[in-house]
C-alpha cells in the first residue's frame, strides 16, 4: 500500500462519476490543476487507505477536469472514488509569485505592523472574494491592504488590519 509523505499536497479531490465509462469528476486545487495529465502518478487517500493511481486520460468540463483512472472502466468503479483527495509531491506543483501552499500558511505568527502578535494561522479558507486566514476564531482577508508580508522561511505574516478586525 503506498503511503501520502510529509512533502505531497492535495491537488484534487473525486466529486463522483460521470458518464458511465468510467471517467470521475475532480475538483483541481488551483495549484494541482496543472499536474493532471496522462500517464502520471498520484497518492489517492480514500476512507483512510491510501494508494498509487495512474491517470490514463484528462479534459475539461464545466469548470472540473474529467479524469480516467487506469483500471476504472464503468461508472460503478468511478463511484467508489467520490470524496477521494489526491496528492503530489511538492516539487511537481508551480507556484506564480505572492501564491503559497496553505500547509505553509498554517503555523505562521500573524503579527501586526505595531508589533501586536495576533496568534497563529490555524487554516486557510477558500472564498470567491478572497482567501481567509484563521487565526483563532477570526478571519483575516488575504488581500494587499491587510497582508502585507509572508515569510513562509521565518513562520511570519505581516498584518495591518482595519480597526476590530482582531480585536
């Protein structure tokens, strides 16, 4: 059985089958999205089990990537992938500058500019509008006027936060 590693992140997660030959829905993380392509090889975490999967074919559709896995061959075996996350190790994933994986985000010290040490980022939530850091039970917007460093090296998030943001 082949095990996920300190150094993959999830690049997608199986919403279900589509069709019935076979092919599964895949919501791509916004990193992931370029990882998907035939031939390669990903970690798949299923109800606790973890193994290797081949991709024999990807397409768009409506927002998703529609994947066939080697072996998946009619809706049934499609179906028994939904709400299976998948993972690559980091090095294959390409980040534009100003992104950041959030499993470096998480554990960063948010500090303010006046010093003010607000707690640690707990999570990252995902939003249309923006990206949302949580520190203890607050959100911070990851938006310019409020973050204005990360030094993912240092564990550090610089903030200047509108007034009661983090109060």
């Amino acid at each position: 059985m082949a095990k996920t590693t300190p150094d993959e992140l999830p690049v997608g997660r199986i919403a279900g089958a589509f069709g019935v030959r076979g092919e599964c829905k895949c919501d791509p993380t916004s990193a992931g999205r370029t990882v998907f392509s035939a031939g390669v090889e990903l970690h798949c975490l299923l109800d606790g089990e973890s193994s290797l999967v081949r991709i024999t074919s990807v397409r768009p559709h409506k927002g998703r990537l529609l994947v066939r896995i080697d072996g998946v061959d009619d809706a049934e075996r499609a179906q028994r992938y939904a709400g299976a996350m998948l993972f690559a190790p980091r090095e294959r994933l390409a980040l534009e500058r100003g992104e950041y994986f959030d499993a470096d985000l998480i554990g960063c010290i948010v500090t303010g500019v006046d010093g003010t040490q607000y707690g640690t980022v707990d999570g990252v939530e995902h939003y249309p509008s923006s990206d949302m850091l949580v520190v203890g039970d607050r959100m911070v917007p990851m938006v310019r006027s409020i973050v204005l460093g990360v030094d993912v090296e240092n564990r550090r998030i610089s903030v200047d936060p509108p007034a009661e943001l983090l109060d």
